[in-house]
C-alpha cells in the first residue's frame, strides 16, 4: 500500500509549511491547516485556494456593500418631501384620521 503525501512529511515539516502558507498570506493559523490539510500539504494549491477563496468573499462583500442604501436617516420631513413630487393635483396635505382620509 503506497503512503499519502502527508505521512511522508513530519510534524516539523507540518509547521513549516504552516509557518510559510501564513508568511505568504497573512491567514490565521487556522486558516493555514484548514488550507493544507484540505490539499495534503501542496503549499501551491492550498495558497491559490486560499486566494480564491478570499477573492469570492471580497466580491460578495463588494455587492452587499453596493446594494446597501446610503446610510442617511429619514425623518418624517424627508417622508413629505418625497411625497410632494407625487404628483398629486391636489396642493394640500392629505389629512389622515381613524376613518381613513377626510374628504
């Protein structure tokens, strides 16, 4: 039976490759054995996966970011003033009562 990549390699290569995935890529230490252990300590993949990986999550964050609303809060003037170019024929305010609208 032929051994796999990571029996082959010590626990001192281990934190090695550990210690080079983290200087080239400022990841967490977690990051770095999630990363290696997930490509049997291929330095290279695990790296380009890492990389990926981060460029996905920065576009998802580009998207929210871009889809969110200017941050601005709305009080109720900004409400009346949106609503003064509605349209409306009618230059009064609506006036509001329990019933519905007074007529």
């Amino acid at each position: 039976m032929e051994d796999t990549p990571t029996t082959n390699i010590s626990g001192d290569a281990h934190q090695e490759m550990i210690a080079a995935f983290l200087e080239i890529t400022s990841a967490t230490k977690e990051e770095a054995s999630f990363f290696l252990e997930l490509h049997k300590f291929d330095l290279d993949s695990a790296v380009s996966t890492f990389f990926e990986a981060a460029a996905a999550k920065k576009e998802t964050l580009v998207v929210y970011i871009g889809s969110l609303s200017t941050g601005r809060i709305q009080t109720f003037s900004d409400l009346n003033r949106q609503g003064d170019n509605t349209g409306s024929d009618s230059d009064k305010p609506q006036e509001y009562y329990t019933g519905g609208e007074k007529r």
